[in-house]
C-alpha cells in the first residue's frame, strides 16, 4: 500500500480534494510538528510547570510560562512522541486525570496573574484505561470543561493534529478556536464511530464522511473561528509556513481579546459553546 505522503501527492497531482480519511492519517503523521516544536518556534522564555499537586507527573500534558513577543503567556497542550519509545513515553498523547489537573492548575495560575492562555490540541482523546477512571477521569475533564468556561483572561485553543472526544475539549474551551487545515476535530476517531455504528471498524472512510470532522466542515458549521493553511502536502512539509502563520494569527487575536473586559471574555466564551447544539440542529434540517 501506498504511504499516506505517496498517495496525497496523488490526488494534489489529479487536482481532487483530500478525502477526509486521508486527513485523519495527515493529522497522524508521525512527522507532523509536535507541541514542543510550536513552543521552540513561537515562544521565549519557556518555562515548563509539572505535576498536579496530588498524583503524578502526566508527561503527555506539556506546558507552562512563556513569552510572546514579550507578553507573558500560559502554553500548554497535548504532547506525542515522534517515534515508538517517545509514544511509550507521552501515552500515544492520551492524558490521565492528572495531566487534566496539571492543565487546570495552570489555567488557574495564569487566570491568577492575568496571563492569556493557549492551548495546542493533539489527541486520539483522553486515556481510557481503568486507573484513570479509578483516580477520577470523568471528574477531571469535567472540571476542566467547567473552570475553562468562566475564565476571565483571553483563551485561544489551535488543533493542529487530531482532537478527539472530552480529551481534547478539555482544554479547548476557547474565546478563539482554530484549526490547521489538515486537522480534524470530533467526538471519537472514524474507527470508533464505525465500530459503534456499524459494528465494522474497517468502514472508517465512510465514518469519516459521515462525522463533517475537516476544518472545512467545522468552519462552515461555526464551531470553530478560523483555518490556517498547510502546504501542500502537510505541514511537515514546511512547518516554518505554518509558524509564521500562527504567529500573525496569534498577534492579532491577542490584541483584540486583550481590549476585553474579563467578564466579556469568561460571558462570550460560555456562549459560544452552548450554543453549539444549535449549530448542529440547524445544520440537520
């Protein structure tokens, strides 16, 4: 079988569109920027925060202080690994409870001293295994979910690989959401949803048409509030592009949250999810 690169050169080369499989195996790609990198190229002053101050160090949460263009920030996000030991090593990217807590906790810290948030979503979701929900895996995205909605500094959330159920909206409970053009973004992987509908895992193409999971789809239905261009190919193909954009992206999206006041921002956040569910009704008719 053809690697995912061969075939996107393909269908660049025919003039169609990426299916919307295909970019759930771009968003995969093992070669696709990684969080650490989006912090190195965008960021100064970086200053990692551990731990959630009652379990364990989750390494797949990355995040802590940081500078851009010498506005002090908060920056976390999902981390995977670039190769087999690295997956091991961050969970596939899959946070337990306690990379929750660890996010949260410093979600408080930056709401505490007036620092604005982002956030870089990349996940399959969060991990379902049974020690998680002994220590309180439900429990921790819900909080997140509900702490997020009335903070009162500016967030903005970028999904730049896949962002998958609660995992992933745990920290993206965003006054801004953005999304890479060859991200998706849904309430499970077109594995699952075909395993739930069809009891047939193999049918996850159809899955994936069926979910409207693109950065098209999602910005057509409103839920997400903007798309930032890959190259052709995929953003591993030329992450400096992609930075440059995020950067430019990042400026401008700061400079207008930050001349809100903090009750507009936690207000027009809280908003701006519940009425999601409208979106979608709308959409269905």
């Amino acid at each position: 079988m053809d690697s995912i690169d061969e075939r996107i050169d393909q269908v660049l080369a025919s003039g169609e569109k990426i299916s919307p499989m295909d970019k759930v195996l771009l968003a995969r790609h093992l070669s696709r920027p990684k969080i650490n990198e989006y912090i190195d190229a965008l960021f100064t002053d970086f200053f990692e925060q551990k731990g959630d101050r009652l379990g364990k160090e989750d390494a797949s949460i990355f995040g802590g202080i940081a500078l851009f263009h010498g506005m002090p920030v908060t920056v976390l996000g999902h981390r995977k690994g670039s190769d087999l030991n690295e997956s091991v090593k961050y969970n596939f990217g899959m946070p337990g409870p306690e990379g929750y807590r660890k996010a949260l906790r410093m979600m408080e810290q930056a709401e505490k001293f007036g620092r604005p948030i982002i956030t870089f979503i990349d996940t399959p979701g969060a991990y379902p295994g049974i020690e998680a929900e002994m220590y309180g895996q439900s429990q921790a995205i819900a909080e997140n979910l509900a702490v997020m909605s009335r903070l009162k500094v500016p967030v903005i959330s970028i999904v730049t690989g896949e962002g998958s159920s609660g995992g992933a909206l745990a920290i993206g409970v965003a006054n801004r959401v953005f999304m890479l053009e060859n991200a998706v973004y849904s309430i499970l992987s077109p594995e699952g949803f075909a395993s739930i509908l069809w009891q047939d895992s193999s049918k996850k193409e159809q899955a994936s048409k069926l979910m409207k999971l693109t950065a098209e789809d999602l910005f057509g239905f409103g839920v997400i509030d903007g798309i930032v261009n890959e190259p052709a190919g995929g953003v591993h193909r030329n992450p400096k592009a992609v930075y440059d954009a995020l950067d430019r992206l990042l400026t401008q999206e700061l400079k207008t949250l930050k001349g809100k006041s903090s009750s507009e921002l936690a207000k027009s956040r809280y908003q701006k999810f519940r009425k999601m569910d409208d979106l979608y009704l709308r959409t269905d008719k």
